[in-house]
C-alpha cells in the first residue's frame, strides 16, 4: 500500500496527458464526424520541435510558442491543402486522409529533426519535491496544471464565447449554421487548428518526463483515442474522465501485476468499450428515424 499514492499520481499525470490528446480527436471528430488519426504525430511533432529549438538556445517560453505555432501550421494547411479539396468528404473518407497525414507528418519530422530521441528540461527543474510518501517531480505538477487550464480554457471557449458556439453550431446543424451565416469551412479549420494546439501542448509537457522521437506518436495517439472512446467521443467532459481514468488503469496494473501489461490496458479498455458500451461513458447514442 505504500506504493499506492505514487501510483495514483502518477496514473493522474499520464492520464492528463492521454486527456488533451483525446480533446484533439474529440474537437475534430465534432466538426467533421471523422477520427483523426494524425493527432499523435501532432503530440510528437509538439515534443520534437520544442526539443529542437530549446537545444538551439532558444529561451524555453519562446520554444513552447514556436512549437505551437509550428504544429498548428501544419495542421491547417493539411486542412486547407488536402482535406478541404477533397471532392467526396464524409467522414470515412477523411478518416483515411488522415491517416495518410499521420504518416507523412511522421516521415517529415525524422527527415528534419532526425531518429535520435530528443529531450527538454524539466520546466522547474528536476528535483523531487517529497512529501510524506509522495515523491512528486515538478513536471508532474505541470502537467497536471496544464490539463486543468487547458481543458478550462476550452470549455469557456466553446460555452461562453461567439466562435465558439459557432463552432457547436456547425458540428450540430451545419447545413443550418450556413444558412445563419456561419462558414463551415472556417469551423473546420479552425478545429483542426485547436486540435493541433492540444496536442503540441501536451507532447510538450510529457517530453521532459519521458524522451520523445519520431515514431512515439503512433501510440500515445492510440492512447489518445482509446481515452476519446471510453470517455464518449465528442466530450470534453469524456475526454477528462476518460484520459484519467485509462492513466489511473495503467498506473495501477504497472504496479501490482506487471509493467508488461501497462500497454495492453488501452488495448483492453478499448475493446470493452467497442462491445459493452460504443458511446463511451458520456458519449450520445445515435438514433435514427425511419
């Protein structure tokens, strides 16, 4: 049992983690009905970019800017260069493009930035704050701060702002919400953009714990999504509970079963989800009328 709190915190930051990535699926999956699947090359990409120019003596407040607006960048010319041009768009369609990004996206980090893996400085610094049984690294506390401000910030956005409930309009009604005025294509951009925005913060955040190369976004985007899944794709509420939740799973097997089965719980949680329960734990069942 004196393990246990660690293992709770620690489940807590991972989960954090998988929390903002599950908010880019659930952001673009909104807008278009489709699944993202480039969404964990955008974490990567986030983590490598803000490695590469902090090595380059760039202050570490400017990187996490440039990475930002590196990812986003990317992310919305994808929209507008591929996504947008395509002439069927339903959501299966746009799924596979994304796939086909995910991998180009990939390929052009290893041929910019290189295979070695790449590493930041912890935002605080390295050394372990202890507290009774607790032993905390700062980047914890970070992490665990930023999932909280961000996912804040995005229900504020989408609750109290304009863009923000034009946004909800178009993903709800879009044929509606363009008779209003509202341009579907910009909300769509600008979700792509948001959800670009999510996962470069929370490669960015991770990195310092853990070290990140080029092909390390393949699974935290699987993790990401089996999180969007469990929590209900679509909720932002969802995307919380769910990324804590798969994060405390995997903390505790870790710990009392074996580190080799902390992997295969997403898998698991995954698959329980698609047979027991499809819409998540907050997700809407779909109904059709005939």
């Amino acid at each position: 049992m004196d393990q246990l709190p660690n293992l709770l915190l620690a489940g807590i930051s991972t989960g954090s983690v998988y929390a903002l990535v599950a908010l880019g699926f659930n952001v673009i999956f909104k807008s278009t009905g489709a699944i993202n699947f480039a969404q964990g090359e955008w974490v990567m990409m986030g983590g490598m970019v803000a490695a590469a120019v902090v090595a380059a003596h760039v202050p570490l407040g400017l990187a996490v800017l440039g990475s930002i607006g590196v990812v986003v960048a990317v992310a919305m010319l994808s929209e507008r260069l591929i996504v947008r041009r395509l002439r069927v768009q339903n959501p299966l369609t746009v799924t596979l493009v994304m796939i086909a990004v995910a991998i180009c996206s990939k390929s052009l980090v290893m041929m910019v930035l290189g295979k070695n893996p790449m590493s930041l400085p912890g935002f605080s610094g390295d050394s372990p704050i202890v507290i009774g049984m607790l032993r905390i690294h700062p980047q914890t506390l970070w992490i665990i701060l930023t999932c909280a401000l961000v996912m804040g910030s995005a229900h504020w956005f989408f609750e109290h702002t304009v863009l923000g409930r034009a946004m909800r309009a178009v993903a709800a009604q879009p044929d509606a919400a363009a008779l209003c005025g509202i341009e579907p294509r910009m909300a769509m951009a600008l979700s792509f953009g948001l959800a670009a925005a999510f996962g470069a913060i929370a490669g960015m955040v991770i990195t310092p714990l853990t070290l990140t190369s080029f092909d390390h976004g393949t699974v935290l985007g699987f993790k990401g999504f089996s999180a969007a899944m469990l929590g209900g794709l679509g909720s932002l509420q969802g995307a919380l509970i769910g990324g804590v939740l798969l994060g405390l799973l995997e903390a505790l097997a870790g710990g009392y079963l074996s580190s080799h089965f902390k992997d295969a719980v997403a898998f698991v949680a995954l698959l329980a989800t698609l047979f027991y329960r499809p819409s998540g734990l907050f997700g809407r069942h779909a109904v059709e009328r005939v």
